[in-house]
C-alpha cells in the first residue's frame, strides 16, 4: 500500500500547554481515526508508535498521535496520567474535525489519560486501553521501583529530564483506579483491554485484564510474548482490539 506521509501540527489544551501532533493519512477512505495516546516517556516519534500507526493504515483507518506534556516537543509537565486526559480531549477535537468515528487506543499512562476522557465523551467509537493498571499498587518489581524513584523523588525527575527528555510535575495527584473508571466507559462506548504476558512494569496480575470478570462486556485480549505497551510483539492484537471496537460501535 502506497501511504501518504505523516504531517505534524500544534494544538492548545483547555488548560493552556499546546502539544505538537502528528497525523498519518490512509490512501484509501478511512472508516475511522484512530487516535494513538503513548506512555511514560514516550512520543509520536517513538519507533513503537510510528510502526503501529503504519500497521493501522492497513486497516483502512487514518491515525493521529502526538507528544503528551512534558513530552518531546510539547509544553507542560507530565502529571503521569491526571490532566492528560486534557492532551486527550484536544486531541479527539482535532481529530473529528478530520473524521466523525474516532477512537481512542492509550497505551499505560496513555491508557490512563484515555479512560479519564472517555467516560466524558459517549460519541467515541471506541476505546482500546493497553498495559493498564488496574489500582495504584506498586509490582516489587525493578523497573516498577526504579519509575516510581525518577517520578516521585526531586533526583529522580532530573535524571528523568536529563536522561528521558520527560518533564514530571512535582506533585502527583491520582486519579480514580482504572478499575473504578472503566466501569463507567464501558457504560457509554465498546471497550477492548491488551496486556502483555511479559510485561515488566505491570504485570499481568496487577493488570486491568484480571477485573474481565467484573467486566463482561469488554473484549479482553492476552498476549503470550508482548511486553509493556505499544511493544511490536502486540501490534496485532492491538489491531484486532480496534477492529473489534469498530465492529461494535454504530457505525
């Protein structure tokens, strides 16, 4: 399939910090537009996020990804997923100026800041939440203690500015759990769960998969090799989370 190429804009969040937004366009009539929320730590331009976004157009969809605050080339701190949920809302404008059906694909803190905005908006057409978390406890897992140090501690964010290019607020005020919130969502939009079996940071058993049971109408999906969010090895079962959102959203 010959692609259009990416192009780049800016866009100002009711809250005052403008973030630098990247769209990929399909060659063909897209069906919807899939608006693509990265992680901690993350881009647009991450290797991970381009590669999905590129597998999307296959699926006949445009896709729309941009850089969280405090993130690349966007303004702001990063509050780990409590006003990102205004990064989202910008973002979902823009892209209904673009395409009516949108949906939201956020991956760990992205998935976070898609759930806060999705039980805002019941004209979604669909969320897909990657790597979730679905309370605020903390894995004793390495990587998981050594995040919370570069998020929670003063030396911790400046080795993340310097190191990571990520920009944290000092102060970290959580959100309600994923697990509360996506009862909500699910109320309002068709919703799909991914997580990765060999996911380091949330492991599976800390994830928002393990609710399922509580949740029966949400798609969830497990995968065997794909580790923390938009990891290749789970590009295609993020595919499939989108298709099946589409399936059961009105068209």
């Amino acid at each position: 399939m010959l692609e259009e190429p990416a192009t780049q804009a800016r866009l100002v969040t009711s809250d005052g910090v403008e973030l630098v937004l990247r769209t990929w366009s399909s060659d063909r009539p897209p069906r919807a537009l899939v608006v693509l929320v990265h992680g901690l730590s993350a881009t647009k331009d991450h290797p991970h996020v381009v590669a999905l976004a590129e597998m999307l157009l296959g699926h006949d969809v445009d896709v729309m990804s941009y850089d969280a605050r405090g993130h690349g080339e966007s303004g702001g701190l990063s509050t780990l997923g409590d006003l990102e949920r205004h990064d989202v809302a910008a973002a979902v404008a823009r892209a209904r100026a673009i395409e009516p059906r949108v949906v939201l694909v956020g991956a760990s803190m992205g998935a976070i800041a898609a759930l806060a905005y999705a039980e805002t908006d019941p004209d979604l057409a669909g969320v897909v939440v990657v790597s979730s978390p679905a309370d605020w406890r903390i894995p004793f897992r390495l990587r998981a203690l050594l995040m919370v140090a570069l998020a929670r501690t003063r030396p911790g964010r400046l080795v993340a500015a310097r190191r990571t290019h990520v920009r944290i607020h000092p102060a970290w005020n959580p959100a309600e759990p994923p697990r509360t919130v996506v009862q909500r969502v699910l109320s309002a939009v068709p919703l799909a769960i991914v997580h990765g079996r060999r996911d380091r940071l949330i492991p599976f058993h800390f994830s928002l998969n393990v609710s399922v049971a509580e949740m029966p109408d949400a798609h969830a999906i497990v995968v065997p090799g794909m580790g923390h969010a938009f990891d290749p090895a789970g590009h295609d079962a993020i595919a499939d989370a989108v298709e099946w959102v589409l399936s059961a959203a009105p068209a």
